[in-house]
C-alpha cells in the first residue's frame, strides 16, 4: 500500500509541476482591456 502512495504522491507532484510550468510559460497579450483594444474611431479625446 505504501509502494501506491508514494507513485501516487511522485505522480501527482510531476503532475503539478507540469501545470505550473505551463501556466508560467503560457502568457496571453493582455491587450483585452483598455483603449488600446478599440477601433481608433471609438477612441474619444478626454
């Protein structure tokens, strides 16, 4: 029983490891928000 916990604990750790890598790697433009996004026609002068 002990042999299932320590694959499941190394498996579950690879597992984390490999999902903080890809969250870490994976960044999207953040151009979603804010003037920069809209037309140059909707933009207003302020």
């Amino acid at each position: 029983m002990k042999i299932i916990k320590d694959k499941v604990a190394k498996l579950s750790f690879v597992a984390l490891l490999v999902t903080m890598t890809a969250a870490i790697f994976y960044t999207p433009a953040a151009s979603a928000h804010g003037e920069k996004s809209q037309a140059a026609f909707m933009r207003m002068r302020t």
